[in-house]
C-alpha cells in the first residue's frame, strides 16, 4: 500500500484546500493528513486561526479523500511524523516548492499547484472589508 502524507492549517475551508487533498489522495491509496496545531499556526503566520484545532481536524476528518489526521506540532518533526507514519510520499502545494526537500531521503516529496485566487487569508479580508 503506498501511503500518502500532506500538512497544512486549512483553516476557514475553501475549495483551495479540498483541491490538494484530493489531488494528494490520487498519489496513493491512503492519505493521512497533518493539521498544524493553534500554536504552530501562531508561530509560523503570527495570528491564531479563526477555527481552533480540535474544529480544523473535525472538518478534516469527515472528508471521503482522507483516511487518517494528527496534529502537527512543529514544522522540524516532518520526517518524525514521515517515519511514524509509514509514509511512502509527502504532498504539499507549491508555496512550499523545495522546502521539504530535506525529507527526500525517508520518502518522496511532491509539490502540486495551487488552486489560484483563493486563500483563507484573501477569504478573512473581504470579511472584513465588508463589515
Ligand atoms: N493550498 C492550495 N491552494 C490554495 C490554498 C492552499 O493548494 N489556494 C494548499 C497549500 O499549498 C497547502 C494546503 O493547501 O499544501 C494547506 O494550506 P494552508 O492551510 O495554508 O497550510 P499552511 O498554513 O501553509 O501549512 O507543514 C506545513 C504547514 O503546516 C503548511
């Protein structure tokens, strides 16, 4: 079984997101899915999501594409969670291209486009513009 590992916030779900999943879950036969926990979030864009950890993994989870979630504590633990897991391929999309590359030697990297004109934060933007 080639099984197929992606990391990401999600946070305010868009067709963006279930795009990669979809597409990463078509690379094998089984996807497991690292939602970065609030505090990881925090660290790496410098603001709390608008749906907490325990919500982004609950909408995760009831997707038919993946079959297994975790927390994703830290972006240094990547091959930790590759190894874990069993992981044959880590998907990611292409804002990340070459970041994970480090990982290559404990299984294979792929990076897919994303989906243009949508992100959570163009979405919290027009929110707001329209308050
Ligand atoms: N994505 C996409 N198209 C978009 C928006 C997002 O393909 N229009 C993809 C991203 O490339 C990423 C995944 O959806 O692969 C999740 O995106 P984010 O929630 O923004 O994830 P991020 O905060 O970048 O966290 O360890 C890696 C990080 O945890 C990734």
């Amino acid at each position: 079984m080639r099984k197929v590992i992606t990391f990401g916030t999600f946070d305010v779900f868009h067709v963006g997101h279930i795009n990669i999943l979809e597409r990463a879950a078509k690379q094998g036969d089984f996807l497991i899915v690292g939602v970065s926990s609030d505090a990881l979030n925090y660290d790496k864009k410098g603001r709390y999501p608008i749906y907490n950890e325990v919500d982004r993994c609950k909408i995760i989870s009831s997707l038919k594409y993946v079959n297994e979630v975790f927390i994703e504590e830290s972006l240094e633990k990547k091959k930790e969670y590759i190894l874990h897991h069993k992981a044959n391929v880590l998907v990611m999309g292409d804002d990340w291209s070459g970041r994970f590359d480090w990982v290559n030697d404990v299984c294979e990297v792929i990076y897919l486009p994303r989906t243009p004109s949508i992100s959570t934060t163009e979405i919290i933007e027009v929110v707001k513009s329209q308050r």
